[in-house]
C-alpha cells in the first residue's frame, strides 16, 4: 500500500483542485486485471507502473479516472454506491458496456459514476473538462 507520488499528486491537483483530499488516498495492488476504488483506496492492476505520473498519457487518463471515483467516494458516498449498483444491475461492468457509454451531449449530473469518471478520463486527454466540475482544471 503506497500513497501518490509527488508528480501523480500534482497531476491529481492540476485537475481536482482541493476537491479530493489527496492525503487520504491509497494505493495497493490486485491481482485482478482492472483498477478499482473502494473509498479512497485504488486498487491497481498487475501492470499499473510504480508512478502513474511517469507512464504514458492513457495511463495518467485512467489515474484521473479512478480519482473521479475517489471523488465521488468523498463527497457523495450514498449516492457513489446506489450509481455503482445501478451500473452493475443494468447491463454489466466494464469498459465498453452500457453502463461506461457517454453520449456526444450530456448533464453531469445526470451522468452514472463510470460516465462521470469517462467524462473526466477522456475530456483531460482532449484537454476540455467542459461540462466537469473541473473546468477550471487545465492548467
Ligand atoms: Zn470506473
């Protein structure tokens, strides 16, 4: 179990802001293939490099994913763990499925947490949070 690295620390603060407390969040590997957040913990595949922050601009996309759920975790936990099982009852988990597609328009608040956590994954690699409540987040 590891805390963020400086650099995965300031790429978590370069978009989030002070709206994750950084200082709680933990990361420990898994075995299995996929990341996941319980709380402010990160379970990090197999493969997951030792700094996110190093690794290539998809990988630090999918960090900014799972702190999106860290996020939601921390400010919103009822409704984080009613969306995840919402997500998992309708239509399955993973990348891919129902429950991770993002329209081309969308209402964050009307967003499941996978959507949420695309929005932030993929609107940081397009360098637009617009839409986010990290719009201000591009540095
Ligand atoms: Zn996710």
């Amino acid at each position: 179990m590891r805390r963020l690295t400086p650099g995965e620390a300031l790429l978590a603060a370069g978009v989030f802001g002070v709206a994750i407390d950084l200082d709680r969040v933990r990361l420990a590997r898994w075995p299995m293939s996929f990341g996941m957040v319980l709380g402010s913990l990160i379970f990090l595949p197999p493969g997951a490099p030792d700094d996110v922050a190093e690794a290539g601009a998809r990988m630090r996309a999918w960090l900014l994913h799972e702190l999106t759920h860290v996020w939601q975790f921390q400010t919103r936990p009822c409704w984080t763990l009613k969306s995840w099982a919402g997500v998992l009852l309708s239509g399955g988990y993973g990348p891919g499925l129902p429950g991770y597609r993002l329209a081309a328009r969308w209402d964050w608040e009307e967003l499941n947490l996978e959507q949420q956590a695309r929005a932030v994954e993929t609107g940081w690699l397009e360098r637009d949070l617009a839409g986010t409540p990290f719009a201000r987040g591009n540095p």
